[in-house]
C-alpha cells in the first residue's frame, strides 16, 4: 500500500512559520536542510501528516558576531537556516572560531554540506553526527521562538535522547549562539569505518578562562560531558601527559557507551580513553602556540 503524501508547508516568514508551527505542532515534521528527514521517510521510520519546510525563510540564514555579551566575550550568532558549508567557508567563523569551520567541514561531503544546516543537525539530535559534541563543549545555546515568545536553552539541555530534544511542539529552533574567549579548542573524529563518513567515537576539547570542558559524541544518545572530571585540569596551565591520560580513563569509565555498527561498546570503550587523551594533548598544543593568551577560536 503506497503511503499518504504528506502536506507541504512552505512559509516565506519567521511569521508565518512560527504560525504554522503552532497550528500543526506534532502534527508536522520540520524540514531545514532534509538531509536527515528525508532518509528517515525513505526507510519508513517517520510518517508525517505534514512538513514544514523552510528553506524560503530567508530571515534564518545569517552569520553575525556581537562584539561583546552579557559575560564580555564575543558572542558568535547563527541562524539556523545557515548551511554547513556557508559555516565552513565564512571569513569570519575562519577568523574568530576555527574549530567550528574544520569540524563542519568534517561532515560527509560538500554537496551534503551545502544542504545540511546548523539548526536542523541541532534539531535532529543525531547521536552519530559531528556538530553536537563539539556545540556543547563551546558551551553553546539555541534560541527557540513561538507565537508566545522565546527561550535560550544551552546546548547540553536540548538533546535529551535518541533524536528527542526539550523543543516544544510549538517551538522552532531558530539561532545558535556561541561564545567567544577560548584559550583553545580541539575537535577529534574517529571513524572506526573508512567507507562511512560518520564517527565511532567524537571528542570536543576546550579551554575558556582556565576551566577545561569535554563532550564526548557518537558513544550515547547524547554527548557526554562530566565536569567533575574536568574539573581535576582547574588551575593547571598546562595539562600534563600523566593527567591527559588519567581524564581520558576516567572519561572511558565514566561513560555506558552503545553498540553499533561503527564499533561495540567494549571496543568504543578503548577508543574514548585514548581519544580524550589525544585531545587534550592537541588542546596543549594550541595553546602554546598561542603562548597561553586569550583568543576567539
């Protein structure tokens, strides 16, 4: 039996797409990019009475840097319509945050990336894919809007589950924001698969005023991240071999990771370790490269 086509909703405002949003809720499956959507209707996975695409809401695609926020750090702002590959190739995410144009364009291939946007892979909540892990180490947050209003919500309170996240079904996620200040950051993909772009395990490193903060993506059903592991590199300038290795095992310890086809969990288990370690021995790298000093990146 052929499935029923669902309605296609095609907005040209925020408006009029927050109007729909709240009109539809459940109902209806948001379309950003649809490199993810459309593999999910293709398997038969999701079968939406409607989509609510929008692509022609022009107002959510955007690359802007506030020179300071509520904390005095630059404040990174990007629309959610903003495509992968515009993140990847922007002078100006170049310049102030390096690390979020070499992760994205990590992502599969750049015909994937021209479509693929920053707000759908947020929304998504795909526990394989890269951005997330990285995302919330920055210590990023989305601004979700409806009818009634709008809320900043970090990051690491948005992805609650496989694919689930703490939206409400009459919300759109329609910027990210990530700030600025960093001492460095460091992003590790391992692919435990040469013929699949998609990592086995992900790490997320980064240093801001002192503080070290890791998420470790691909191993559960969100990035893990514990500060009180962390928190064992406070006050330390640097982060010596025996310390980078002890983080890493406790990371390895700390987290329940799944089985998939990338890897067991046995064998994901192994990799978080070593991965962690090699992280943070970049993240020394960087930042005696920059003699220590506060930088955007």
């Amino acid at each position: 039996m052929a499935r029923p086509i669902p309605a296609w909703l095609a907005p040209t405002s925020l408006e009029e797409a927050l109007e729909l949003r709240a009109r539809y809720g459940e109902e209806a499956i948001v379309v950003a990019g649809g490199t993810f959507v459309g593999i999910l209707i293709n398997q038969g996975l999701l079968q939406p009475a409607a989509l609510l695409a929008l692509r022609r809401v022009r107002e959510l695609a955007y690359l802007r840097v506030e020179d300071a926020n509520a904390a005095g750090r630059p404040l990174l702002r990007i629309g959610a319509m903003t495509t992968h590959r515009a993140l990847e190739r922007s002078p100006l995410v170049q310049r102030g945050w390096p690390v979020l144009a070499s992760t994205f364009a990590l992502v599969a291939s750049p015909r994937v990336r021209n479509q693929a946007t920053v707000g759908g892979v947020l929304a998504d909540a795909d526990y394989a894919s890269d951005p997330p892990a990285l995302l919330h180490a920055l210590g990023a947050s989305v601004v979700a809007r409806s009818p009634q209003g709008q809320r900043l919500i970090p990051v690491e309170e948005l992805i609650v589950g496989h694919y689930e996240t703490s939206l409400r079904p009459d919300e759109l996620l329609t910027e990210i924001q990530v700030p600025g200040g960093l001492e460095g950051a460091v992003y590790r993909k391992f692919r435990s698969r040469s013929s699949e772009d998609r990592p086995c395990v992900a790490v997320a490193a980064v240093r801001r005023e002192g503080r070290l903060r890791i998420a470790v993506g691909a191993v559960a059903e969100r990035p893990q991240y514990f500060p009180e592991i962390c928190a064992l590199a406070a006050g330390q300038p640097t982060i010596e071999p025996e310390l980078a290795r002890e983080i890493g095992e406790r990371y390895a310890a700390a987290i329940d990771p799944l089985s998939d086809a990338r890897g067991s969990a046995h064998y994901r288990r192994r990799v978080i370790a070593v991965e962690v370690r090699r992280a943070l021995e970049d993240l020394n790298r960087i930042i005696a490269a920059r003699g220590g000093s506060q930088s955007h990146a």
